[in-house]
C-alpha cells in the first residue's frame, strides 16, 4: 500500500513537472445542446448565427448532421458550438461574404487584413467548439467570381511580393478559458486557429489535416497569450503545425502534451518574439515529415527573450531540419535582437539524419542549449556559431518508425 501511494504520489509530481500551463486542466467536456440543427448543405448562416445568439451561456449549439455552408459566425461569450459526428460546417467561398468592409477580401495588397475570420471568438469567457465533425475552410475550392482557390491566392502573394487577403478559420481575441475539443479542421484559407491575448486557451484532440503545399496555413498559434494547453492533437498542415508568437504581448506558461505532426513546418517558437516567450513545455512529440522539427526563428526586427523551454521525449522521422534554433531566419535589420537561452532538450531521437542549426547573433550574445539524451542518425549536418551548447549528442539513432 505505502508503495502504490509512493508511485501515484511520484506521478502526479511527475506531471506536475511536466505541465507548465498554471491551470490544473484535464479532458474537457461537451456542454449540453440548447438547440440542434441539421444541414441543407446550403448557406445556412444565418440560422446558425440565430442559434448561437440566443444559447444560454454554458450549453452549446449542436450541428447533429448534414453538411452546412456559413459566412462569418461569432461565437457569444460562455456559448459552444457542437459540430457532431456526421455534420460538416463548410466556410462560404464568396470572399465578398468575409470582407472587411473595404471589397479586398479576396485579393491581394501591402496589408492583408480584409477578410474577416470564418469562426469569431472576441471578449468571451468560457467559449469553445466541441465535437467529432468537421469544419472544412474550402481553401482548395474556387473563389466564388475569381476563378483561383484561396490557396492559389497565397502562392501569387508570395510570387508578387504582396500579401493575400483569406479568412483565418478560428480567431480567438481578449478572452480567457476557451476550449476545442475534439473537432476536425481542414483547408483553412490562412491560420486555422490563431489564439491572441487570451489567457487559458486548451485544444485538447483536435485534427487538423490540410494539404502540406497549402501556403500559410498554420495549424495552432498562441499569440501574446498565457495559460495554454495543447494536447493530444494530430497536427498536419501548409505551414507551422503550432507556432507560439510574442508580437504584441509575453507567451508564457505553455505545456504542449502528447501530440502529432505529419506535414508542415514544425514546432516554432517565432518569428515575432519581441515581448518574449518563457514556461514553455513540449512533451511527448511525434514529427514524421515536417520540414524543421524543433525551431525557434527570429531576427533583428522582431526578436526578444526566449528562455525557460524544455523539449522532452520527442521522436522524429523524415524531418529535414530536426532543431534550429535561428537568430537570423530573416536579414531584416532594427534593434530587437533576438537571444535564445534556457533551451533544454532532453531525451530527443532523430531516425533520419538532417541539419541542426544553433545560430546566436554574437559571441557574446550566443544561443544557450542544454542536451541530455539526444540520439541522432549518423551522416547528419551540425553547424553551430555563437553557440553555447552543454551536453552531447549521439550519433547512434536506430529504428525506421518513431
Ligand atoms: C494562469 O492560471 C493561474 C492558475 O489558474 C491563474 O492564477 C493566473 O491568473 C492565470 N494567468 C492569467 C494571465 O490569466
């Protein structure tokens, strides 16, 4: 008996260590329907707007089946939106549905702000979106009048130096303890969930699956927010499978738990860091395909504090650029010089032998790593410049599947 109590006591401290999120979180809970509706498979935003408008604040607007299509929905402060299995909710492809008010949506220029996102979560407490359905953004679809996909729109903002204007699928804003919970995510036009200056946010077995050439699409991006949890989802996606950004506010107290990537671009903590990101934990990491694995990427126009991140038990597989930590992803010049410190891996496999950058902006403003347990295949590039770097690596990794 004293044993069992010594090893659950063990564990719970174990966890304890493990989470860096303040709040103690466990697996949430679909609230109970005010209303269910089913799908026409035509536009059907206005009822679905209706509904959440006039849901009592704890319970949640179920989808039960069917497909719908909506323009732009906001989702009331205390208020879910259920999407069940068997119910998909499609965002509208008439960019003139999500305009801004400025007729850009769409289209590209120097700003990219025209579109509004498809799910609005702003100034609320308590929101969330639950379920095992799917919400499909219709990225690769033909922009109603424009004869492109939203996704195409993207690739010539990049060809032609502009920025394009395609909703985001979830923007969450200003609000505090907001959940996803299980729902799928597919073909977001942009971001699928972007996460700003909000305190507690959890995305607990979400799925996110979009093509891995689908540009800008990034899977989860906290931004100038605290209290985050994201665990046991599946990420695969266009561009960063999580990115933690501080361009506006400190990111802090982040514990990334039990996750997978397929494609995309990793990891990331950047580019915007300028109010800092600490209290980050990463653990138990899956990457099979992506581009970089564990990254940090900032430069001079936009850098600041990183310090206080751990990555623990992480597996990786195919993955091109396993950890870079880079001061100078871009030649962008300013005053907010990015410096990278408290970096700790432990327990890190690589099955596929790749490129580890560790790039500091000086010697006396190096990247400062700490490795303990790091195996790595053989026939891999190291290259490290101003660089502090403590522990070793092995060049003994094994085995064809994490
Ligand atoms: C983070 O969570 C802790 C514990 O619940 C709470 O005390 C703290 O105020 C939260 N931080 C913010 C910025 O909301």
């Amino acid at each position: 008996m004293q044993k069992l109590v010594a090893i659950v006591l063990s564990l719970a401290v174990l966890q304890a260590a493990e989470a860096k999120d303040l709040r103690s979180v466990s697996e949430p809970k679909i609230p109970s329907a005010c209303t269910s509706l089913s799908g026409s498979g035509k536009d059907e935003t206005s009822a679905i707007q209706k509904a959440l408008s006039s849901c009592a604040k704890g319970k949640a607007v179920r989808l039960a089946s069917g497909t719908f299509i909506s323009g732009p929905l906001t989702i009331p402060s205390g208020v879910g939106l259920w999407v069940d299995s068997g119910a998909t909710l499609k965002a509208s492809t008439t960019p003139k549905d999500f305009d801004e008010g400025k007729n850009t949506c769409g289209t590209l220029d120097n700003d990219g702000k025209g579109c509004k996102p498809f799910i609005y979560i702003k100034s609320a407490t308590g929101s969330g979106i639950y379920g095992k359905g799917t919400i499909d953004g219709q990225g690769g679809q033909t922009m109603t009048g424009k004869g492109e996909t939203w996704w195409k729109l993207a690739a010539d903002a990049k060809s032609k130096n502009k920025k394009q204007n395609a909703p985001r699928l979830i923007q969450i804003e200003n609000s505090k303890d907001i959940t996803l919970y299980l729902i799928t995510l597919k073909n977001s036009p942009n971001f699928h969930v972007a996460s700003k200056s909000t305190n507690g946010f959890t995305a607990w077995g979400v799925t996110i699956n979009t093509p891995g050439t689908a540009r800008n699409t990034d899977g989860i991006d906290p931004m100038g927010s605290q209290n985050i949890t994201i665990a046991h989802c599946n990420i695969a996606t266009g561009d960063d499978n999580v990115a933690i950004k501080a361009g506006n506010a400190p990111t802090k107290y982040v514990s990334i738990l039990n996750n997978k990537f397929g494609v995309g671009h990793g990891m990331s903590i950047g580019s915007e860091v300028n109010d800092g990101v600490s209290d980050v934990t990463v653990t138990t990491l899956t990457l099979d395909g992506t581009t970089n694995g564990l990254r940090i990427k900032s430069d001079k126009s936009r850098g600041g504090l990183v310090t206080g991140v751990t990555y623990t038990d992480v597996c990786m597989h195919n993955v091109k650029n396993p950890i870079v930590l880079d001061t100078q992803y871009s030649k962008a010049s300013g005053s907010h010089i990015p410096t990278f410190k408290g970096i700790t891996f432990n327990n890190v496999k690589v099955l596929t032998a790749g490129t580890y950058t560790f790039d500091g902006i000086s010697d006396s403003n190096p990247v400062e790593a700490t490795l303990t347990n790091v195996h790595i295949k053989s026939g891999s590039k190291w290259v490290a410049t101003h660089a502090k770097i403590s522990g070793k690596y092995a060049e003994d990794a094994s085995g064809s599947s994490c």
